[in-house]
C-alpha cells in the first residue's frame, strides 16, 4: 500500500471534510495528529527513518490541508513556497484504512483550486499513474528519498478538474 491511495487506483466515494491553515493557527491537537499520522505511514508503515520536523511545517508561507472523517484526520499534505514560480506539495499521506476512498483526492483536488498556478512534486514512483489522473506529468528522472524510488511531477497552471478525473 502506498502513502497516497491504494495501489490499484480503484476508489470508493467518501467525502470528509478539508482544512487549510498555517502553522501559527494549527490547535497542539491538530499538529499532534497530523504528525501522528506522518510517523505512523512515513516512518513505520513504510519503516522509513528520516527527520520528518525539518523545520519546513513552520514557515510562514507553508500551509497545512487535510481532511477529517468523524473528527479524524484522515489524510494530509502541506504546501510549501517553492520559489521557481510554482508551489511544492509534500508529505502526501493518507491513513491506511482510509486509502482507496477518494479522500486523497478530494484533497489534491482543494489544493489544485486553490492553487492558482504550477505545482511540483515528487511523487513516489509507484503513484505516477495515480498522479496523472490529476493533471501531473513527469518532469524529471526517478531518484531515490530516503530509500523509496520517486519521480518529480509537474501540473502547470489550472486546468479543468472534471477532465482529469
């Protein structure tokens, strides 16, 4: 299973609601739970030891989105200013029960609305099909992260959602 969404792509329709906020307005209980959740996929699920508090969370223009099922943080990413004319989307991860709902995507789709304008990421390798049913396209060689194969992405700017669905 992937941090995303299931690996098969299939998806049920399941509808929670999505946040955005910046660091300085997260509650200790939401920063609880949103890096509760990163640890719980990114380091033991995916038994992968990285500094997950890079420092990054706390910028001023980073912004954190997730959706909430029945009070609980289901899925998250954060925002982050790339400075080369385009966000960047990180730290893409999805509770394990939750995969395969369209919570994830709900989730792009808010961002991608918001947006404005181009979108970089580096997504793992195994979820660049899943990536391209949301308007992405390869814009670099694989490479590793911290053992995992990922592939940097790139939406430039809006583009109609209902086509990429």
């Amino acid at each position: 299973m992937s941090a995303a969404e299931s690996e098969s792509g299939d998806e049920l329709d399941r509808t929670g609601v999505t946040t955005r906020k910046h660091f300085s307005e997260l509650t200790a209980q939401e920063l609880h739970d949103i890096l509760e959740l990163r640890s719980s996929v990114f380091v033991v699920e995916q038994n992968c030891v990285y500094n997950d508090i890079d420092g990054r969370d706390t910028e001023p223009e980073t912004q954190h989105f997730w959706t909430e099922c029945d009070g609980r943080i289901e899925t998250y990413l954060r925002v982050l200013a790339d400075g080369q004319g385009a966000i960047r989307i990180g730290r893409v991860v999805t509770r394990p029960t939750s995969r395969g709902q369209g919570l994830a995507v709900q989730l792009l789709k808010s961002v991608i609305s918001a947006a404005g304008g181009a979108i970089v990421l580096d997504a793992q390798a195994q979820l660049e099909t899943w990536y391209e049913t949301l308007g992405f396209t390869r814009s670099g060689d694989d490479f590793i992260e911290d053992g995992i194969a990922h592939v940097p992405m790139r939406r430039d700017e809006v583009q109609d959602l209902h086509t990429t669905e």
